[in-house]
C-alpha cells in the first residue's frame, strides 16, 4: 500500500514536471523575457555608430545600444548584450542565444527566408573607402574597372552585390581577423566597400582615408531589427516599439547623436 502511495505521489511529480518543462518549452518569447526579467540581444560589437565596443574602455555606444536600453525599459527588464555577427547571425537567433538582433540588420532576401524582420528603421546605400593617396580611385567609375582589388567584409550585404556587380575588378572576401582598414592601409586592396555608418568610422577617426560615394543609388538597403521565425506576438511587439519611437522622436533622437539622421526611415 505504501509503495503504491509513493508510485502514485512520483508520478504526479514527475507528470508535473513534465507539465511545466512543456509550458516552458511552449512559452513565447516576449513571456520568456518577461518571466526572465532580461532581454537578450544580438549585437556586432565592430559596428561603429551601431553597436561599437572601444577597444580602449571595453564601453557600448551606438545607436542600437540606446534603442535597445529603450526597448528593455519598455518591457520592465534588464538588457544583457551578446556578441554576434553578420555570419553568425541567422545560427545566433535561431539557435536561441539571443530573443532579437539589434546591429542595424539588413533585410537581404537571404535573411528574411531564415527570420522574421520589423519595420526598417533605417537604410543605407553601399559606399566605397579608399586612401587619399590612391590615385586610382578618385570616383565610383573608378571602382570597377581592370587591375583595381575591391574588398567585402564576409557576411555582410556588400558580399553577394559586389560579387554580382564587379564585371573587371578583382573582389576580396575579408574574413576575421583580418580587416578591410588593415588590407587598405597595407595596400593589398585598393577600396573597400561598406555601408554609411561604417564608413564614418574611418573618416571620424582616420585622416587619410576617404569616401567615395555612388553617383546615384547603387543599391539602398532596409534596415530592420531579426528575430526567430514563427513568434507573431514577439514581431508584433517589437513593431510597436519602431513605430513608436519613429513617431515620438526617440529614433531621430539617437540618430543625431550618432551622426546617423541622414539614413533614419522616419515611417
């Protein structure tokens, strides 16, 4: 009799723990950050006005840094940032290290197959970075032309483009932890190819470096922020919030300080 009452006690705990091992497993994902008290995020910590870690101070700037403090705020939670990238970011979502990526995400037709993306908030045509004593490349022309080595961070949306566009230029894929900056400055490539916000971190921060920019639009790319698949309530939620701080100036707002107005989706 005793060991029938035990049987019977372990299995309704067992079954209890199954319950809730289920309910957890079956939880969505703004209740799991809810019930965690922490939003995860994604983040390139090498995106400079973005998501930028300084080498120096080891400190977070950018404007997906104080959108995202924003977003947690919002929500009641604390924000926790985990390290990501532009190969790594389809695996990083999916595989449940982070619940959103926030690095200014472009909605390339080969992402929105493998995630879910908001409302773009902002957008960025393709610019190319050269030295100012490269006298080969002085203008867009110049880029694609015989004898000229252009080069793409791996993962980015500059990747598949150039790769299609270049018809006389020689492409080279940068893959870490080599840099485009450093493949320029050594003089293995004549011009790199990056969006707008990167680009102003060599001229904030480089004096010899210089832009060369598109004559007219070369290929303008939405902006939006991933997450999983397949989570309607969680997109639903995270589209609020860009229509929200769209209309209410937070976003034009962190744009300005990070010297990013110029490419703010304002609806």
């Amino acid at each position: 009799m005793a060991m029938t009452l035990f049987g019977r006690l372990a299995g309704m705990a067992l079954a209890a723990c199954l319950g809730v091992a289920a309910a957890s497993a079956g939880a969505q994902t703004l209740e799991r950050v809810r019930a965690r008290g922490k939003l995860q995020v994604c983040i390139w910590p090498d995106y400079y006005g973005i998501t930028f870690r300084s080498p120096r101070t080891q400190q977070l700037t950018g404007i997906d840094i104080d959108l995202s403090a924003e977003l947690a705020r919002e929500l009641g939670v604390a924000v926790e940032y985990v390290d990501s990238s532009f190969p790594q970011l389809v695996a990083d979502v999916n595989g449940g290290r982070c619940d959103v990526a926030m690095f200014a995400v472009g909605m390339l037709p080969s992402r929105k197959e493998a995630l879910d993306f908001t409302q773009p908030y902002l957008q960025s045509d393709i610019y190319g970075v050269t030295t100012r004593a490269n006298l080969g490349v002085r203008q867009w022309s110049d880029i694609d032309q015989p004898g000229v080595v252009v080069a793409v961070q791996a993962g980015t949306f500059m990747e598949p483009v150039m790769r299609d566009a270049l018809k006389q230029a020689r492409l080279v894929v940068v893959r870490p932890p080599a840099t485009r900056e450093q493949e320029l400055e050594a003089g293995r490539v004549d011009v790199f190819m990056t969006d707008y916000p990167y680009s102003r971190r060599l001229l904030d921060n480089a004096d010899w470096a210089r832009l060369v920019a598109p004559a007219k639009p070369f290929h303008v790319l939405p902006y939006g922020y991933a997450v999983k698949r397949g989570d309607a309530r969680w997109l639903a939620r995270l589209d609020e919030f860009v229509a929200g701080i769209k209309r209410d100036g937070r976003l034009l707002a962190a744009a300005r300080r990070h010297g990013l107005a110029d490419i703010v989706v304002p609806r």
